[in-house]
C-alpha cells in the first residue's frame, strides 16, 4: 500500500527500513532516498513504525531496553 504518494514509498518500504535499523521517520526517507514533501505521510509512517518496533520488543524482549520509543 502507498503511504507516501510524493515520493512512492510504500509500507514494505517502511519496513525494510524499520528492519534495518529506522526508528525515526527521517530515517525511513533517507533509506529511501527521498523527504517528506507536503508531510500527509508522516503520520502514517510513523504508525507502521511504531507497530514495527512493538513486533520488534515482542519478538526479541532482550532488545527492548536499546529501543528507543519514536
């Protein structure tokens, strides 16, 4: 699904970069290459981080103490 129209990022983009490391929605474009334009899509970039991070603490608790909340 496309979150980002301006600059075609979609939710699996989101999560390739949230796999790598993204904890941040500057992060998610910098992986991408790109910035927030008009900024509708940070509030959904921001959820489909936040989700990550939760499935993240959940899967690995042991990591959950060096994440950071966004």
């Amino acid at each position: 699904m496309f979150v980002c129209s301006c600059n075609m990022l979609t939710d699996r983009d989101i999560e390739a970069a949230a796999r790598n490391g993204a904890i941040r929605p500057k992060e998610v474009y910098e992986a991408k290459g790109c910035r927030a334009q008009c900024g509708n899509c940070v509030p959904g970039v921001v959820c489909i981080l936040r989700q990550m991070i939760a499935q993240r603490r959940t899967v690995m608790p042991e990591m959950a103490s060096h994440l950071q909340p966004i």
